[in-house]
C-alpha cells in the first residue's frame, strides 16, 4: 500500500471474498463447502489459547506435518482459514492445523508484530516470534510432528509474520508461503540460521501492500521481486528467476490461467525459492480450489532435508 495505514480491517472483505466464491456461475465452487474436522482437539497458548484440528486417521506412531495459517491484519485466525479453505487437508493429507489469533491494537484490530513496515503500528511490544515458537514447541510436545514438515501460511499482515519467522525462527518452520506480503526492507535484518523455502504469491494489481513496493505509516518494504531476490541470496540459489512454462489459474474471477511462476534455482539444501504472479490480483483474490491442492503441492516438495 502507500503512506498510509491499513485503515479499513480486512476481516468483512474476506468474509466477503469467501462468500463471492460460492456462486452457482463459478465451477470451482459448484460442490458443497467440503466439512471441516469436528474431532476432539487440545488448546494450546495459555492466555492466547489456539486449537490444534487433527485428523482422524492421526496416529502418534507416524509424524504428522503442522500447518499454522497466519490472518492478516483486523482478521482472525477462524475466518483466515475459511477464505483460504486450508482445513480441507486436515483429513485429506492427514495435516495438523492451528490458525492462531494476533493480539489486538489501539484501534481494536487483531495484527501481528512483524517487520517495520507491518502493522504495529502502536507500537506494541508484544512477541509474536516467540509466541508462535511456543506454539509450535508445545505441539511437538503433544503430538508427534514431523520436524521436516513445519509449515506456515500467512495472509496480508499475517504474510509479513510468516516472513520474519523465516527469518528468525529457520530452525524451526521448512517452508513458508506469503500471500500479500513482503519481508524487511534491509536485507540485513534478516538473517536465518539455515535455508529456508519460500513461496511468494502476489497480486500485480494489489491495491494494499503493492506488488512493486511501497510504504505503510512512512516505513518501506520491498516489492515482490526485491522479497524473493533477498531470499535467493539468503537460501544461496543461483541468481536469475526461471519462468516456468505453465501458468497456474489461482484467481477464479480472471481469465484464464492467470498466475506467471518464476523460480530461482540450485538453491542450498533443495530449498524453493518462488515467486507466483496473479496478473491482474487484487490484495484478496479469488481464490480457485485449486490453489489449496497447488500450495499444499509446493510445501509438500518443500520439506526441511
């Protein structure tokens, strides 16, 4: 977005976003909304408690892969989930999910203490890193997690976080995909312990956080392809973006197969490193059902090695 801050709370355009994809015209969103998991599951995070959604066929004797979906600002962790229909791989891919809520600011909206540019803008001390490294560490006690496979989702506001624990927790998280967001500025506030993989989904067209950089409240962050270089340098790839042959159709509302795939390659340990294009994107897309199965894809070829 430009100087100025995300104002208007994200959380009604994404109910919106969801519900505009359950019309009759729109083949993707023809069958019924799949169910969610109603199994028993445990609350985790003390005075900021979240809950864990595991799959029936959860067995303590196999590892599991652990999903956490990150909001994006003024949304919550329920309703992030809804828009992005991630809790359909609870039973199909035998996934554990948390989709845990950001603290709230001065103006009464729930955000996550990322980067500079996005959103404390209150300036709250808060330590979402270690909260969300908590969460994780907590899970693993519980549960048995497979440590290859610990991945993150984050939205907007909740893309920015996902950035900054790449950063800041690599150790812990395999792969990471950022939908609307960005990292730091300054390539130097960024330094991750190991190689970690990296999907970049962005709209050309988004109006909040733009696709060629901007400002929030004064405070810079970098374009989509300035993101992704930092991430060829920190995940040693050979430098130069490969463009895929395949366009992807992520965006139901535009035409065609919308979505340019660009990859830098002979990356350290087979970390990824892609940035995906949506042509035309605005900050919340349609999302096609088959953006689940292509993101869980990407993770899935993304483990930790």
């Amino acid at each position: 977005m430009r100087n100025r801050s995300l104002c208007s709370p994200l959380l009604a355009l994404i109910v919106l976003a969801a519900l505009a994809g359950c019309g009759e015209s729109d083949p993707d969103f023809s069958a019924p909304a799949p169910a969610f998991p109603t199994t028993p599951r445990t609350v985790f995070g003390g005075d900021r408690p979240v809950t864990i959604q595991v799959p029936t066929t959860y067995s303590a004797d196999r590892p599991a892969p652990l999903l956490v979906i990150l909001h994006g600002y003024g949304a919550n962790g329920f309703y992030q989930e809804q828009y992005l229909w991630l809790p359909i791989l609870v039973e199909s891919q035998g996934v554990l999910i948390i989709a845990p809520d950001g603290t709230i600011d001065s103006k009464g909206n729930r955000f996550w203490n990322a980067t500079p540019a996005c959103c404390n803008s209150g300036g709250s001390s808060v330590d979402d890193v270690g909260y969300i490294r908590g969460l994780i560490a907590d899970i693993r006690h519980d549960y048995n997690v497979d440590r290859q496979r610990i991945y993150l989702v984050g939205h907007s506001n909740g893309a920015f976080m996902a950035q900054r624990l790449a950063c800041e927790a690599a150790h812990d998280i395999a792969a990471i995909v950022s939908l609307a967001g960005a990292t730091f500025k300054d390539a130097a506030a960024c330094a991750p312990s190991e190689p970690v993989s990296v999907l970049d989904i962005h709209g050309d067209a988004d109006a909040e956080i733009l696709y060629e950089g901007g400002q929030i409240n004064g405070v810079a962050y970098p374009s989509a392809l300035e993101t992704m270089t930092h991430w060829q340098v920190y995940d040693h790839c050979a430098p130069g973006l490969v463009t895929d042959p395949t366009p992807l159709n992520l965006d139901f509302r535009l035409a065609g197969s919308e979505t340019t795939v660009q990859r830098y390659t002979n990356c350290a340990r087979g970390t990824g490193v892609d940035l995906w294009t949506i042509h035309g994107g605005a900050h919340i897309p349609n999302l096609s059902r088959s953006f689940q199965t292509l993101v869980w894809q990407w993770l899935s070829d993304h483990a930790k090695r």
